[in-house]
C-alpha cells in the first residue's frame, strides 16, 4: 500500500539527517587515525629506554672515563624524559578521542532530534495545503460550497492554488446552470416547434370556415357575436403559433451588418404607438455589427412594445445605444411601473408572463435572440420608476 504524501516527505527529510551524522562519524574516525600513530612512539620509546638500562646495569661504568659517563647519564635522562613526554601525550590523545567521540555523539544526536521535528514541521507544512486542495476537490464534485475565512497559512502559491480552485469551482457551477438552462431551451424549442406544426392545420381549417360565415352574408345577434369570438381566438392562436414556431428555430444564415442605432430609430417610428415617444441617445461611436438583422429587429421591437404596454400606451421611452470597447451596449428605459424584484430573474423564462392575454414567449424570444449573437440581457429598475432592460451585443 503506497504511503500517504505526508509521510513520504517524513522519510526523505529524516533521511537526509543520516548524511551530516555520517559525516562526523568519519571524522571522528578520521581524527582517531591521526593521532594513534602517537601510541606506536611511545612502545617504540620504552623499548629503546628498556634497553638501554640493560645496557648500563651490564656495562662497567668504572672503567669509563668521567665524561664519556656524563654523556651517557645525560642520554638516559633524555630518554627517560622522552618516554615521559610520550605516556603524558598518549593519555592527552586518549583524552582527546574520547571527548571528540562524546561531543560527536552529542551534537549527532541534537542533530538527529532537531532534524526529526524539522522534517515533522516540513511535512505537515507541505501536507496540510495539499490534504486541503484535495477535499476543495471533492467538494467541487460534489457540487457542495468551498469553505470561506481568512487564508490558511503556508506558502503562497498555495493561496494562489486556493483561489485558482475557487475560480474553477464557481465557473464549474456556471457552465453547469447554463448547461441545464440550454438544456431547458431545448427541449422548450422543440415543444414550441411540435406544438407550432399541430396548431397550424387545425388553425388554417378555423380560418376558412371563418371567411366563409362571414362570407356567406351578415349574421345576426348571438351568431355575429360567435363568429367574431371565433376571428379573435384564431388571430391570438396564430400569433401563438407563430411565435412558438420562432422560438423552436435558431436564427440561420449569413450575417449581415447591423446598424443598432439606424434598427432602434426606425423602430420607434414604427412599433410604437404614436402616443409613445422614443428619445434614442448615441455617444458617437459606431454601433454596427454583423448578425441576423430579422431576429435583432423582432427582439427590439418586442423590448419597445413592452415598454409602450407599461406605460398603457402614453409616455416617453429612453434608448441609449454606447460603444463600449469590444461590445456594444443598448439600454431600453421605460418609465412605468417596473417589474417587481422578485420576478426579474424570471421575466425571460419560457412561457413566464404577467400579462393575461401573454404568451409567456416574447422575453423568452428577445433572449434566445440576443445569446445567439453572443450577448446577454438583463433587466434593472429605472431611476424614480419604470424598468430598464441592458442588452449586451460583442463586437467581433
């Protein structure tokens, strides 16, 4: 079973104390080995000095002349005190290797200790970060929140590895709710697509049979009102259609230039009551990009009708159109009663509508619209009353 990380980096840096003990063992060994030919002189020297006092007690010293005596006294006491000098440095040498062995012990020991809770400091320093990354990891699999707080101490790339997995962790989090909210405009298209192609037979049959009542001459009393119901039911049920068949297919084709400042202009002049002025305001900067000129044109004059509707057909509506670096940012104002705070995350979800007669679809349309170009919208509340809708288009 392989070892956990924190008690293979244990080992190595305990390890690593052997080499500096393993080196002062050696010399000491080292040392001793100098000094013991020290030994080897003083046996040498007291077998000279035993010597020569085996020579002097057979010599006769009487028939030697005065000096010649003197010169051999002389020489045994230098020898004598050359043995004496040799047993005093061989016990100073004993003295020494036995201290240097102690201190070597010592100090190979201290070493020893201190580098055992170094390499347990090291290792739980180096483990503990990484323990804590990989929980973070599971975490993250099991889509649970990352613990919050002040930053764990250790090395700082570890606090960079920290943040680089609380990065991840919520860009994981998002591409999974686009993922499920793609998956949802999925299968609402091809709802939206089947129950399109169902209602249109049906609808075309309705339609003709009511051209031919009201062909076939002028009703009369409940039978004039019928036929009137049934005109109105099937106009709002062809809209339905036709907005549902809208949702259930993408925008195709190739693109053309769009000039967003010419498109909302013409717009307020035309998909607005004329009780409903539209003040476009632009900073200059070119507002063209390329896109699919009917879906733009359907999704902004959907936000213009809805803002006229807010303000029950009267008032003014604000539109800035901004070049904002890359991107090019378009805001509708209106000045009604706003959409509540709770319902703006809502507002662009199919089939989602406040209005009675609504089909749930024209928010959902001006999104699908907008995210096919690659922007984004998103709706806010207008100084002192109404709500304001922030289209944000990329400029390739």
């Amino acid at each position: 079973m392989p070892l956990p990380f924190r008690q293979r980096i244990f080992l190595i840096l305990a390890a690593l104390t052997a080499a500096p003990t393993a080196l002062a063992v050696v010399g000491w060994a080292l040392a001793v080995r100098t000094v013991a030919p020290s030994a080897g002189a003083r046996v040498a020297l007291e077998e000279v000095a035993a010597s020569a006092r085996a020579m002097v007690e057979r010599m006769d010293t009487v028939r030697l002349a005065p000096r010649e005596r003197a010169a051999l006294r002389e020489h045994l006491e230098r020898l004598s005190a050359s043995v004496t000098l040799a047993r005093r440095a061989e016990a100073y040498v004993r003295l020494y290797a036995s201290g240097f062995a102690v201190v070597v012990v010592v100090l190979g020991g201290v070493v020893v200790v201190a580098a055992l809770r170094l390499a347990g400091h090291l290792s739980r320093q180096l483990s503990r970060p990484i323990d804590e990354l990989v929980g973070w990891t599971r975490l993250i699999r099991r889509r649970l929140p990352l613990p919050l707080g002040p930053p764990t101490r250790g090395a700082p790339e570890f606090e960079a590895l920290r943040e680089a997995l609380r990065e991840l962790a919520a860009a994981l989090e998002t591409a999974r709710e686009r993922e499920l909210e793609a998956e949802r405009l999925r299968a609402f298209r091809e709802v939206a697509r089947r129950v399109a192609h169902e209602i249109k037979n049906p609808l075309a049959a309705m339609r003709i049979a009511v051209d031919q009542l009201r062909r076939s001459g002028p009703a009369a009393g409940p039978s004039e009102t019928a036929v009137d119901v049934l005109a109105a039911e099937t106009e709002r049920l062809e809209r339905l259609a036709r907005e549902f068949a809208e949702f259930g297919r993408l925008p195709e084709g190739p693109k053309s230039e769009v000039d967003l400042v010419d498109l909302v202009t013409e717009l307020g002049n035309t998909a607005v009551p004329p009780e409903v002025a539209v003040r476009v305001r632009a900073n200059g900067a070119p507002a063209r990009l390329l896109g699919y000129y009917e879906p733009l044109r359907r999704a902004f004059a959907n936000l213009l009708r809805n803002a006229a509707e807010a303000m029950n057909g009267r008032g003014a509506i604000d539109v800035a159109v901004e070049r904002d670096g890359p991107t090019i940012v378009v805001t509708i104002a209106d000045h009604g009663p706003g959409i509540p705070e709770d319902l703006r995350a809502r507002v662009f979800e199919p089939y989602f509508t406040t209005k009675p007669d609504g089909t749930g679809l024209g928010l959902a349309l001006v999104r699908q619209a907008i995210e096919a170009h690659g922007g984004r919208i998103a709706v806010s509340e207008t100084p002192g009353g109404g709500a304001t809708f922030t289209v944000t288009l990329a400029v390739p």
